[in-house]
C-alpha cells in the first residue's frame, strides 16, 4: 500500500471517530470536505489537474447523440494506454472520420472486458454475501434477453408508449 494509500486510511479512520460513524457508512463528499477544513488533506496541483480531468472526461463519457436511424449513442470513447510508464485514457469521437477503426475496437474490447470484470466481482460478491450471511442470493449474469429487450423498447418505443 502506497503512502499516500496509508495517510488516507488514517483520515477516514479518523473522520469514523470524530463523527461517530458506527455503520461504516461514508459519504466521500462529506469525508473530503472535512479532510480539507480540519487540515488533513491538502489538495496539491497534481490532485487539481485530476479533479479538471475527471470533470472533462465526465462530459465526454456523457455526450450522447443520435444517428440518423434515431438510435442514441456514446459519442465518446476511451482508450486506456500505457504511454512512457503512465497509464492515460486517450479519447476518440465516433464521428470523426479521421479516428481510426482500431481504437473503436480497442475501446469496445476493454468496455467489454470491464463489464466482465465487474460481473465477476459481483459474482464473488454475491457468493461471499450469500457465505457470511447463509443466503440464497441468485444471480443471473446472462444478458442477452435484457439487451434484446431493451433493444425492442427503443426500435418500438411508439407500439409500446
């Protein structure tokens, strides 16, 4: 564990005693704005260049259009890349002719392998949920009904309203 990973642990253990958080609960705004006002994190410009990113990349990940057929679509596609040791996420619009084929496929191939790691993390979730807790939590992980149902209610959304 990084140092950096060790002082923030320190300040969420202390923030749990300050407020009297007894349910692990956290609200991460609320933990940051404490942090900051009682002096035990101070943002450097490292950390304002990431907060600007993130705010960029939210607009990017959200720009949504419509293609002539009237489907809405994720403009904007990532690409994580290791360039000079620094893991980036470099950014390609669909609409731009001049973006490559193969960034598309690399984007759709990590997308695809992110939902499949999120599935299996929330598999072992599940599993270990339904161990500590002696339930029978049922998890389905086969999609392909619900992405044709969705796919239905867009392309007939005027049979179905």
């Amino acid at each position: 564990m990084s140092a950096k990973s060790k002082e923030i642990k320190k300040i969420i253990e202390e923030y749990l005693e300050e407020k009297g958080i007894k349910d692990g609960i956290i609200d991460p705004h609320d933990l940051a704005g404490w942090a900051i006002s009682n002096g035990k994190y101070k943002p450097n410009i490292q950390d304002e260049i990431q907060i600007a990113a993130k705010s960029i990349t939210q607009v990017m990940r959200e720009e949504i259009r419509t293609s002539p057929s009237g489907k809405r679509y994720r403009a904007m596609h990532a690409v994580k890349e290791k360039i000079n040791g620094k893991q980036l996420a470099l950014w390609g619009d669909l609409d731009n002719p001049d973006t490559p084929i193969e960034f598309f496929i690399k984007s759709f191939t990590q997308r695809r392998q992110q939902i499949v790691g999120d599935c299996f993390q929330l598999k072992t979730d599940v599993d270990v949920c339904n161990e500590k807790r002696n339930s029978n939590i049922q998890l389905i992980l086969d999609f392909a009904d619900d992405v044709a149902e969705a796919e239905y209610l867009r392309d007939h959304k005027d049979d179905v309203a």
